[in-house]
C-alpha cells in the first residue's frame, strides 16, 4: 500500500502533456497527480471565474480565466524547481540549497494558490463575509473534495502539506517564498499575463533572466547582484500595472455597482421563499448568511449574471436598475478627493438624494489602497540581492527607482456617483439646479471648493 | 431635424475615443453613432459570448469573446477605410475607386457583423434552429433594438442599408467585399485575435503589409502584385488554422458532447412546466420551438452553463451524466474512419451499447467540413491581384502554395465515442470483453479492420 | 597528459557564461573549450563578415554578422543535445538513440560550421575560385590556427572528427544531420535571424515547438507526426524567405556589380608591383593566384570596401566607375527573360555598347537558383515524420503545402544593365535613339517582343 | 526657375517608397528630396559607422549602423509630423499649433542629424579634436557635398535652415524639440533599436502611445496628462539603457584599448612618410593634424579596422599588441574605485609597469558620466505634461519614479588595466609577486585597502 503511494508521488506520465499557452508558449507536465488536479471538478471551475473580474469591461482584452494563470503558476514554478534542481541541490542537510523532495509540493501548492477564488472574489467577500484564502485551505484539505482525493493518494498529509504552503506555515521557507513573496511565481505569472491580455506594454519584464539569476541560498530565496536591472525593472512593471491597469478609476467604478447591486439583492432576497426565473437559487445560501463549500462551488461568473440578466426585469426600481447597469455597463461617474475637499461629500450625497438616487446605493468612496496591493515596503522580508562575498542586501538600497516606488504609500480617494449627475439625460431637465450645483463642485476630475 | 440627422451620421467624438487592445495595440473611434453603438445592450451581451465556443477547452487562452472581435473588425475596416480615402480617393462617378460616403456604413456593417451570434452558436443552431445571420439582420432592422434605434438616427433607411451589408446585397461591391470576402476585415481579425489568445504561431501574418498593397479598383478590391507574399502568407496562415485550432478533434468531441446534451434537454424540458432551480427558464422558448428576438438576446455562455451546472444533479442519468462531462471537461475520445472501415460503425455503436451507453447520446459522427469554413477555391470570386499593365489575375495562379492549398478538399471523419470503453475506469471490469473487442477496431488513431 | 586531455574536454566553466542574444534570448556557454574557441582571431574575425553580403543594401536592417549566427547555431545545437540527453538517452549499443559522449564534437562543429566563410563569399568564391568549405576544413585541421591548438587540446583526432562532421563523412549521422540536413540548426537559426534582422515577416516558425518534437529514431533524426504543422511551417517559411529576400533582384544586382568590379579589379592589379593607396594589398596574393590560410584569415567586409573607397578615384574609368556604384549603392536594373525572349539578350548588349557601355562589365546574366538554395526535394533523405506505429513518413506526403513547393523547381532568369540605359540623366540626351530602342523590348519587368 | 524650386520642395514621388525596417515595420518615404538624400554618397556611408560603436563587442547582436538609426528618426518624426497635421493644424498665427510649412525642414532634419558621425565617434574625437556635430552641419552647408546639392534644390537657404534645426538655432521651437529634446525623434528611434538589436528587453517602450499624447502646444511640444505613464516608462527604459548597455564596463575597456591604440599610432606615424602596406593612408591627414571634410567623409569603420588589422604585425611591440587587443577582442579588466580609494591608483600603476607594461598605454580612468548621457534633470526644459486646465506640470513632479532618477547624478568611476595582470597566462610565472600584490587591493570588484 505504502508503495503504491509512494509510487503515485512519482508516477510519471508515459508522454509528457503540454499545454498550449500564449504566455509561456507551453505548459509541461510530466506527474501524473498534476494532471489529475487539472481534471478536478474544482478545478475546471477556474475556467469559469475570470482573473480580473470587472477590469476586463475597461480593458475589453482582459477575459482570461484563473485557470490559465493557475496553470502559468505552476509551469513558472516547475521552471525554478528545474533549474535549482540542476544548478543548486542540495548535497548536505543544512547547505540551505534545494531538496528535490520537495518539487511536488510546490508544483501541487503553486497550480491550486488560487483554487478557492470565487465569482468577483473582492465585492463578494465584502457582501457575504467569505474568503477565499480560507476556501482554498478547506478545498485542499476537505474530504469531500476532487482536489483533495487526488492529493490524499500521494500520502494522508499531503494535502495538508500543500494547504500550509499556500498559508506560509510550511517549515521550508523556500517552498513558500516560490509561491508568496515579493517575487514569486503567483505575482511573475499575473503581471505576464494580465499584461498579454489587456495589451498594456508596461507589465512585461524578462522573466527568462529572472529564472536565471534567482536562486536557494541559506534556506531562503535570493537574486544575484548580476541580475539586480531584471528584478527592478519588474517591480517597476508592477507598479506601473496597478498604476494603470488594477487600480482604474471605471474599473472600480463598476466594482461599486456590483456592490450595491448585491447589497440590494441581499435585501430583497435574504428571506425570499417563492420559486420563479429572478430567485438566485445557488445565491440563497449566500443571502442568508448559511452556506457550504459545496455552495461555494457552485458558482461562477457565469452564474452572478445569470441572475443580473434575470432581474433587469425585477419588479424593485433599484434592483433593476444596478442589474442593468452592471450588464449594460453603464459605470458610475467618480471625482478623486482629498482631505480638504472630503467635507464636501455630504452635501454632494443630498444632491444627489435630491435628484432621486437613494445615496445609500448610488454612491460610495473608495481607496485604491483597499484593493489588495502589492507595494515594495522594505525592511520586513523582501527581495535580496546576493553580493559576491556572499553578504545580502535589500534591493531598495542599491535601486533607486525601486526605492522610489517604495515610498509612496498614499493610495488616491474616490467618490462615486450616477452618471446622470454630470450628464443629464434628454428629456430629463427636472433635476437642472441639482446638477448645475454640483457640477461646481468638480474641476479637473478632483472635488474643489465651488 | 433632418439636420439633426445628417449631423449625427458627421457627429465627431470631442476627444477620439481609444480601446486599448491586446491585437491591434488600439481600437480608435471618433463618431458618436459607433460609440452609441457599442454602448447598447446587444452589443455589450457579445462580452458574454465566447468567440471560440468549446475551443478554449482546448486552448485555454482562448478565453476572448465576439465582443473583442467585433471591435477589431471594426477597427482594421476603419484603417481600410482610411488609406482607401487618403490614397485612391473617388474624383469622379464610375472611376472605381473609393467613395467616401459610405465610410459610415462600412464601418457600422464591421462592428455589428456578429451581433446576431449566441451562446455556443454551432450547436445551438443544429438543435433549435435558430440562424445567427438571420438574427443578426433582425437586431439592426427590427425596431425593439437599441442597436436600431442609434442607426436610425442616421437615416430612416440606414438600419436596413447596414444590414444589406451583411447579407452582401449591398450594391457598392468594395462595401460588401471588405465586410466579407476571402480577404476580409473580419477574417483578417479572427485569424490574428485567434492565433494570439491561443498562443498558436500560425496564425499570424502581416497585417500592416496587406492593408497597404489592399485597393479600390473597377469598383472591386484588389492587391497590388507587389504583396502577393504577405497575401499568400495570410492563405497560408489561415490553412493552418483550421488545421490546427479550429478542426481540432478534441474541440469537435466537446461539440458533440454539448450536441448530446441539448438533445436530452429538449426531450426532458420541452414540456416541462415545473418551476424549480433546474428549470432553464431562458432556454424554455426554445425548449418548446417558440421564441422571439428577445428571448435570444437573452442567452449568453453563462446563462447555459448555469443551468448544466444545475443538471449535473438532475434525476435523469443521461442529463446528469452529460451535463457533467461538458461543465467538467470530460470529452469523448474519437477515431478517423473513411469508406472503406466506415461499414465497421454499426458493430461499434453495439458494442458501446453493450457497455450501458445510449448511442444515441453517446455516440457521434462529423467530418470537419461540416464546420464552417474558409477555404480558397478559385474560378469565383477570389483574391485578385493587379499587375502593372493593369489587368487582374487571381492568386492562385501566381502562387504554388495557394493552388495546393486550393486542391485539398476533404475533411476528416471521425467518430466519436466514451472515452471509459477505450480505458476501463478502475474497478469497473463489467465490460472487459466488450472493451477489449473494441479496441480491437482501432490503430493509430483510425478505424481498422481488426 | 591523458588525463589533462581528458579533463580539458569536459571541463565545465566555474560559472556558466551567457551571450545576449536577440534571436534565442541568450546563448549559454558552459564548456571551456567552446568559450575557448569563441575567443580566437579566427572566430572574432566572423564579426567583421556580414551574414547577408548584399543583401543589407535592399534590408538595411541585416546588417548582422556570421559571428551571431554561429553562435546561434551552437545555441540551437545545444538545446537538441540537451532535450536529447534528456528525452532519447543511449542505453545499449545500436538502440539508435542519443550517445552523450558525442555532445562536444556536434557543439564545436555547430559553432565552427561557417569559419571558412569570407568577405563577400559567393562572388569572391566566383572570381577567386576560393571554397568556402574547404577553407573550413583547413582551419580547423590545419596546425598553425588557434581554432586548431583548442581542439587538439581535447584529444589529437578531435579537429579531424569536428571537421568530418561538418563535411558529413563522421560515422554517427544524427551529428550530422544536426548541423546539415533539411532541418538542422544552422538553417533554423539563419532563417530566424535573417527574419528577425530584415525585419521580414515570414522567416518566423516555432523553433520551440521543432526541438520538442525532434528525436534521435534508429541511428537518425526524426520528427513526432504530432508536430507536422510546425515542421510544415518550417518549410514554408523557408520558401518565402528564398522568394523574398534571398532572391531578390535589387541584390543579386549589387552582386553582379560587385562581380565585375572584382573583375575589373584582376585585370588592373594582378600583375601591379607599386606601393601606394590605391594598392590593395592583402588581396594581392588572390588577385595573382597565389594565396595561402593565413591570407585568406586577413580578409573582411571591411577590407575590401577600403580598396573600393581608394578605387573610386582610381584613374581607370571602368574600376572608378563601377567602386563608385558598389559603394554608393547604385545598383544595375534587371528585367526577367525566358527561353522564348532570351535571344533578344544580344540586341540588347549591343545597344548598350552603343550607349558607351562595356558590355563585358556592365552586363549580366543569372538565375536565382544559381544561388546557394535550399529545396525540398522528397525522394533522397528529407524530412521525415514518426508515426504512432514506428513507422517514418516523408514530409511531404502527408502535407499537401510542402508538396507543393517541391514540385516548385524553376528559378527565374535575369538581365541586368546599368540604370542610366532606362533612366536617362539630365542633360545627357547624347543617346537617346539607343535608350528609346532599349526600352521597347520590355513590358511588366520582364522582356517582350518589340 | 523659382517654380522649379517651390516643385521640388513639393515634389512626390509617383509610389510611395518603403524600406523594410524591423523596428518600425516599414520607413515610409513620398519626397523626393528625402529619397535623393538617402541616395547620396554621404548618407550611403552611414551604412558602414556602427551606431553602437565598441558596443557590439559585448552585446554581439548590436551590429546596426548609423544608416538605419537615420532612416528610423526620419520615421518617427513622419509619424508625429502627420498627426499634428491631422490634429494640431495651425490655423492663425501664433496659435501655437503645428504649421505645415515645416514639414520638410522637420523630415530632412531627422534624416540628417547624425550625418557627421564617423568612425568609433567618441575615441576618434578625443584623440584628434574632430568634432562630429560641427562636422554635420559643415556637410549640410558646405557646397561640395552631395547633400547640400539635394537640398540647394529646395531653396538656397534651405541648407542653412536644416543645419539651424540641429544645431538648435531655429526660430520654431516645435521643429527643434521634435530632433532634440528629452523626447524627440532621435532618443524614441535609438532606444528602440538598441534595444532590438541587443536583445536586452529593457529598451522597449510604447512609441504609439507617445505619439498618441504629444501634441504642439504654445510653441512648444509637450504630452496630455493621460500619457503619463507612457512618458514615465519611457524615462525609465532610458535609464535602464544606460545602466545596462551603454555604460557597460567591458565596452569602455574596449574603448580604452582603441584610445591607447590610436595614441600609439599617432605617436607612430605622424610623419610618417614610407609607403606601405601598414600605411594608414585615409588616417595621415588626421595623425598630422591636417584635414579636411573629404578626409573625414573617407573614414568608416572598416577602414579603421583594416589598418588594425595590418598592424597587428607591426614592428612595434605597443602598437601590434594593442591592434591585437582590439581585434582580437581581448578588453582590458577593470575595478571601480571611489574617492577613498583613488589614492592606491598610483601604486597599481607601480606593479602594472612593474610587470613589464608601459602604464601610459596599459591603464586608464573613466567615468561613465565621461560618456555622453541624458540625464532626466528637472527645471530647465523639460518634459511637460498637460493638465485638463490647459497647465503644464513637469513630469518629475508627478512622477515619483522619474522624480528618483533625476536625483541620481553620479557614474562609477574604473580603473583599466591588462587582464594579464588578474589572471597570469601559463608558464609565465616571472610576476608573480606583483601580481599577488596586485590583487591584494581588489575586492568584488572594487578598489579595497588592502
């Protein structure tokens, strides 16, 4: 039986698989308990939840799935695990290079990181107090699972194993920082291929030359010195892609709709007893605060809308109204703020008000910085670069541009609004003084004083 | 008011509009009405339809959706557009070269050309009978649409002039020929979006090339001699296409598996009056043969797989089973037959039957062929190529590879079967006999005579 | 000493070295005897050779030098080696797969396969009566290079092994075939750097997806039937770049003048014994017949286009005359001719006489298949594809487009003339019967009957 | 008379020209005076001076030349010319917009601005006081060039008002800032092309977004805000390019090496008066300090090579080691040092002549700031973005990247010297204490106290 086991850790396929892909021209697999996690149930459901939820409604190219980025986390994984298995195993315990026993684990950990990411992971968090991290650990290591019966027949703690990984518990640091850490698989995979797929040219670096100079060193991960322009210049892209790209103003206009929409369906649904084409049948678990994991992977992008496209019809103004503007993209208009202006809002919420729009669901602020963001703050644990005499140094000392980057900590604040607010309609010369009084409030996309 | 309209078919955007897009690096708009255009809520469903249907099983950057291709359509037509009207501008009537007017409706007829398309459209229109081409003249004529009613801010009879294009019964030829023709604006993107989302090398040609040596004359469109090898490259480009992605077997398994379940669906629903989770609301119109317009535009990839999601539960064995090798990939495996081992197929279907499979459900023939397809087959109108002298000769005749290509007329038939008679699941030793008889049948891949 | 010997061959550098390399991204060196080999005069000297002669007067882009490719053809070499080592290892005699004690001879003849190539190659070889292939063997057998002392510090046969290589005697023939067949690395690599420097479109194929499907098969090298399409690209790219750029007429004109410019150059300088700028010293041993390696190691690019810039002012029209035209890029025009128009080729000598042209240097005659070329021609030991069952295919009996092109046998015949005969300058009418004569015979660049 | 001129100036040629270019696609040409330009002897030697000097050495793919770089500023500045005379049209004096009048001082300009480069510019200028910016506009003006004859067809002052546009004289300012700038035509073309030619990735930036953004504006060129980030890369990928390829180490020890080299020749044959082969003859008028433009416009760099290449047995120890050096590519090493350790250079200079080299000739100091640089200081003309209010803002103050870089100001400082002294060649032990002594003071390649 043990052997059985042991053999399944190693069973390799008779003809290497390969994947076809746009960012790493192809994907290899060779173990057989891989391709068996691709064939899960949970997840080809990753086929089904794009990367970028609402982003790909500004950036119309952006449709791409977690599922290939999961796989992308992956192939970029085998790809170190390869080279520190040739360049730098580990000979003597303790020389704190690579221990192949290790390889499987971290392909296993990289390809399901972001197995519990559900339909518009950010807002419906927010709405229904999930988590996806917390998902992806109970995927892994549930019974119930696909996944896990996979994982359980390499041995009874493996997945276990690859859950701690993915939560940093795991003892090998060098396992974990392959797949969280300021330079990992997970952040080189997404940059790559979010850039590919919305056709910005900022988020490209040269991976290639990264894989090269990346290696174990005293138990952790390091670059060396020779590489320091390729590890900077990545950070750079990085920044710039949340500059551009992640932290869109439109973008986030319409997490906002999503937002209120669901704040909505919460409200009118939560006790909703009847049968009919608008009942959310795989949301109820969700609306009333009682769901499972089995619930939870169920559903799908596909599936949200569903719903959306059934309630543009729903007999609730509101409801009707934010469903049809979340299929029909019609974002909502947002200033930028600050500090000194911030006191302006409420009197900007009463016009609004004024004009018909409940501000309880047809405003809001937000931060850039609530979106999760990864800035470069040395000092804790981030990117070394090894120098020739074998000493490190933090790569924000010898960068100045990244130095720069890791300054700027300030995020930019957003107030949300109808559209109409700005643009009256034709025909719809009722609301005219409210508008007019609140157009003197904004100069050059910032609130002002009028 | 009749100023009113010529005006908006003039109307200019005050700052030009920009799509950032992965393909064409920019989509440019400057006229208000393709603007409007876009932001309808037909347009915008084509967000929710993939452009490859069940391709991105295979490929699975493939992710992209009509939306994105619509908007590059758009886009090469307009770079047509403007080179025709810079270099090989109409002086006067009958001179065959390029006349300006009908800019709008060139580039209206490119943006709204796939409107009509549907979820998993193929297979969709096999069961239910429903026409893309048909609908999409419907979307731009019938005046429920929004789509209709910014066209008709053009013109009263601009919807119907739109469409025409289309269906090619325009009567300026160079308007029709750049919508569709062997060398079109369409063709030219599909093959480019394609190639790029798949990550496939074949499909790329040199686009920019083309549209330089591309030209208004004697009221057609040709190519100037001097491009005949990036025309020939884009032949080229395109036969490798189909090879490669488009007739891609597996792809074509996962069709007939989608064919397989539609069927059981309609013999379960069509009279189904039950309301309940598993009931496919938006599919019920044409579930029982009775839909409109706004039944159709209804649906999108989503809306289906959230009722095969609910299937995969459902208490028929046949739809449970076949809902869920769709949502869970789990394609049919399928071999090449031809006329000699085609007589082989009845014994085959019986053995499968055998086995506890349905035939009728499980089983399957196609030739690739029966998909749609471009190939190049001169005599008719083709890709002609102006000589210096100033007479015309048809691609074919001046390039090898395009005339062999031109040759090769057959597809390939294959037949399709479930993937457990060819590798026994484990424990399951019921059909030994009748799964070692099958295999008995097949070599290399094809029907053999055992 | 064996022993010293020995390690020499396998001596590994203590850190691997890379090259930058625009094609393959880098080129990775980690044998001390390769690096050794990169660092002699004779290899260095490949950088002052362009890799396209002429060529980069019609694409100033391929400006690029036989060094780069070289190195690139060792690169892709490399790679082979490594995936066959990988994939395809040796296990028992004559199991026909791949010996890893043959990696060195096949990376030094991979890199060393061009070293005998000098200035202006084809033409010099015309007018010189010099062999480019021969002058390689004698570089590396002959003991007074520094290519040779590398390599006979590996062993005292090693030269003579590396050098039956690339002359295709060596016993094991997948060495061979890696360096000279129809799809070996130095074609792979030219074609791609060639595209990549001209800028070209259709030199690019998927060099990733050839090496993952080339295999050492029963003593030879064969490709997995599962990657026809790429092989099939590989030749059709190959086609094109033939059509497109190696066969282009403005440079095998610059050829032709170039040719006679050399001619002319002979008949003035063989027997010439002054001292002084004009004299065009290290060609002098070429001009009288008499040269050895070691003057033929002196030559260059670069030295030749000296003794051209000194020839311009040389007090002999016809030499000044035609240095003026090469250096200045002032190419002859050619029309195309076949056998029906060929006989009116003496008429037009003639009129160019009358013109005050020599015809013996201001004419010529050639076929783009007169040029080195590199045609499928199925039948001898071509391309060939592995099919499930073991049994091999040749390419083009499965591939209807690479049929096509080997059926394609024809070249096309040129007459070239100087420009001023069709483009009479200003205020030199002196011959205007003779050019109006001229151009009646010809029509749409090719001859015709008057 | 005066309307042949005006015609000239105007005059188009019947087919737009196109030159294949690989990192713009196509060089598109319709005057005919820029394509007399680019036919002149003058331009055509720009084929035969590297852009990147000793460059290509280290990153061997960097073998473009002058001629290509020219082509491509000629494009860039085509493309901006077109949009803002599609966009920007003047349309009353002193609006500030783009004045179409300009278009052809632009477009020669841009063609013209490195026609006084020559051979390795930066070492040959140091050693013998040319100067290649005086130069181009002495090739512009003086009336023995082929160039000036071109553009004298235009207008008599025409010569005058391009070479105004270069040396930044002009009175339009746009024109100027369009050819010099922090973002002008020259600066896009030569990153993009180092870059593409290198291989390094860092290069690369989105030039059709820039072009999109800049706009003329009061007088002057500046970039609407929401090219921000587009401009912002643009500054980095400089930043980088200096970093990593134009300040490269081993490519100023090759500079060392030629400068020594050129030292000694001077000292060698500057009255010189034998004929002979090693005579450099095109090089006497500049070792005597006696030239003219016919001289200077003789040289390229493959006559320079030639006479390396001659010398390399020449019967002076210096100058036959030196050439070797050079050609052979054998660089000097190098440690940086700074103000603490510059005082231990005059005792390295002790051991080195110790060891039996001349130190005049075998060691040097550089800073990379010695090499011509753009550096991104704010304050005077900068780069200036347009806000929605019609204000300029400097790019560094709403950059904090670029606003990083503008702080950094200071090169690294090198100390050359023979590679012989690190690392002893075989059987020559006679050093060897000077040697041990030598690397005492190195440590991680720095200067260190021993």
């Amino acid at each position: 039986m043990e052997a059985y086991l042991l053999d399944y850790a190693h069973q390799q396929l008779k003809r290497e698989k390969v994947f076809r892909d746009p960012v790493h021209n192809y994907v290899y697999v060779n173990y057989q308990v891989i391709l068996d996690l691709i064939n899960t149930t949970e997840f080809q459901r990753l086929r089904r939840v794009h990367q970028l939820g609402t982003t790909s409604l500004i950036f119309h190219g952006a449709e791409h799935s977690r599922f290939g980025h999961s796989l992308g986390v992956y192939e970029i994984a085998r790809r170190i695990v390869e080279s520190f298995e040739k360049n730098f195993p580990s000979t003597t315990k303790g020389d704190g290079l690579w221990d192949s026993s290790q390889d499987l684990v971290v392909l296993c950990a990289a390809l399901l990181h972001d197995i519990g990411h559900g339909a518009y992971s950010h807002t419906f968090e927010h709405i229904f107090g999930t988590n996806h991290e917390q998902i992806t650990q109970e995927i892994i290591t549930s019974d119930k699972t696909e996944i896990n019966q996979v994982l359980r027949r390499v041995s009874p703690d493996f997945p276990q194993e690859v859950a701690s990984v993915i939560n940093k518990t795991y003892p090998n640091r060098q396992v974990v920082e392959m797949i969280s850490s300021q330079l990992d698989a997970d952040r080189m995979d997404y940059l790559l291929r979010d850039a590919y797929n919305t056709g910005v040219k900022y988020g490209t670096f040269d991976l290639a030359r990264i894989l090269e100079v990346m290696r174990p060193y005293k138990g952790h991960i390091c670059f060396e010195m020779s590489g320091m322009h390729a590890v900077e210049d990545y950070i750079v892209s990085r920044f710039q892609m949340y500059q551009q790209v992640y932290f869109h103003p439109v973008s986030r206009a319409m997490e906002v709709v999503l937002n209120r929409l669901l704040s909505r369906a919460t409200y009118i649904f939560s006790d909703h007893t009847q049968n009919g084409p608008s009942t959310p049948y795989m949301l109820l678990p969700f609306l009333r605060g009682d769901f499972d994991l089995d619930d939870y992977l169920q559903l799908d992008d596909g599936v949200l809308n569903t719903y959306f496209i059934h309630w543009k019809r729903y007999p609730d103004d509101i409801l009707s109204n934010l469903a049809t503007r979340f299929i029909d993209r019609k974002p909502f208009k947002s200033v930028r703020f600050d500090q000194s202006t911030k006191r302006q809002l409420p009197q900007l919420r009463k016009i609004i008000e004024q004009s018909g729009f409940n501000p309880k669901y047809y405003t809001a602020t937000d931060n850039s910085f609530d979106l999760p963001y990864d800035a470069y703050r040395p000092g804790k644990k981030q990117i070394e670069l090894l120098q020739d005499d074998g000493s490190l140094v933090d790569l924000s000392t010898v960068s100045p541009i990244v130095s720069a980057i890791s300054d700027k900590q300030t995020g930019d604040n957003r107030f949300f609004f109808p559209r109409e607010v700005l643009q009256p309609q034709e025909n719809v010369d009722l609301f005219e003084p409210e508008y007019d009084e609140f157009k003197r409030h904004i100069r050059n996309g910032k609130l002002t004083n009028p």
